[in-house]
C-alpha cells in the first residue's frame, strides 16, 4: 500500500 | 498525467459550466435532478477532505475547490434561489437517494483500500459517484423530452467518466505497480449507466432531431 498519494485523481 | 486524464478533467469541467450556464442564462432548473446534485455534493465532500492534509498538485486542489464550489451552488440555486428554485420538477424528482447514501457508506465500511476515516470516506466518495447519476437518468427518462443544454450537461458528464477510463488503461501499461481496482471497477459500473443514454443521444444527433428518451 503506497500510500495516499495513489489517490492523485480527481 | 496523460491526456486522457485531463480530456476527462475538462470535459467533468466543460458539464459543470453548461449545466451553470443553463441555470443561469434561462434562470430555469426543469429537467436536472437536484437529488443528483446533492448526491456529487456530497461525493465532493467526502472525497477532498484531503485538500487540508495531503498537497499533490495546484492544479488538483483547484479543480477540487472548483468541484466543491460549483455543486454547492447550483443546490444552492435549486432550492433557495427565487426564480430559479420555481422550475425544479420536484413531482417527477422522487429518486430516494437517501438509500444510495447509506448503500454507499456500508459498501465502503467494508470494502475500502485501508480502514481508515479518509480512506473509507475515499471509497464511499468512489462508490456513491458511480450511481448518483442515477436520479437524473431517471428524472430525463420521466420526462421524455430533454431540452438541449441538459442533454449536453449529461453527456459531458458520460463523456468525463469515458476519457478516465482510457486513463487507467494508459496508466496500466506505462506505470510500474498501477493497480486501483475501487476505482477501476466503480469507474466501469458509472460508465456503464451512461450507455443507454449514449446511444439515444446519437440516435437523435444522427437523425438530426431533437433528443427524446423512451418511456
């Protein structure tokens, strides 16, 4: 799991 | 981000000003669902509570703002404003989406990338996005007739889901570890909705006539 930033979509 | 991603962004954004420009250039509202309206509120809502903890781009956190903004005020308008909130087919707008809410959040209770506050309000934001179109469909499909601006708000909005698929697809092939299957298969449920009203809408621009979904 990487993190928050996978969620870098809109 | 690749092209595909920001044709989806614009054309999300391209929606939200025809469906601005609708309401504000015939002070009218009859035909858009305010239920759906409320429901992307909402969707909004829960999904950037990032913008105070996690900064990834100014383009991203003004487009959220943006998003934020925009869906507040047209529930705004439809249901305070004077002349506008007259318009609001409220008689043919009885999609409880209450339902698709609560449906949402327990999906998300227990479907979710990390049992966290943000992470399931994440997925319940992805979830609820996927249907809440639902209301709006139905209330264009009770009415039969859709006059030009509302036909063209939804398919930008269809169109907006389309381009992010072709995203992920881009995405897959050239990023290393690309996996975000919430999203993936939620974005494929949404786009999927759109289908009917894809093929009535070219049915009509192709016959040259004005667009009318059947009962």
């Amino acid at each position: 799991y990487s993190g928050y930033r996978a969620h870098d979509e809109l | 981000m690749n092209i595909f991603r920001f044709a989806g962004d614009m054309t999300h954004l391209i929606s939200i000003l025809v469906l601005l420009l609708k309401v504000y250039a015939t002070k009218s509202c009859s035909g858009i669902s305010l239920k759906t309206q409320e429901l992307y509120g909402i969707v909004f809502l829960a999904r950037y509570l990032d913008l105070f903890t996690d900064f990834i781009s100014v383009y991203n956190t003004v487009m959220k703002l943006v998003f934020i903004g925009s869906s507040l005020a047209i529930v705004w308008c439809m249901r305070f404003h004077r002349v506008v909130k007259r318009s609001y087919d409220r008689d043919v707008d009885t999609f409880r989406h209450y339902f698709l809410v609560g449906g949402c959040f327990l999906l998300a209770l227990f479907v979710h990338e990390k049992f966290s506050f943000r992470e399931v309000f994440w997925a319940f934001s992805i979830y609820l996005e996927a249907v809440a179109i639902l209301p709006q469909l139905i209330l264009l499909q009770r009415s039969g007739n859709v006059d030009n601006l509302t036909g063209q708000y939804v398919l930008f909005l269809g169109a907006y889901r389309g381009f992010y698929i072709l995203n992920w697809i881009y995405r897959y092939f050239t990023e290393d570890q690309f996996s975000r299957w919430i999203s993936c298969v939620s974005g494929l449920v949404q786009t999927a909705l759109y289908a009917d009203f894809f093929y009535y809408y070219f049915i009509s621009w192709k016959n040259n006539a004005k667009l009318k979904l059947p009962a």
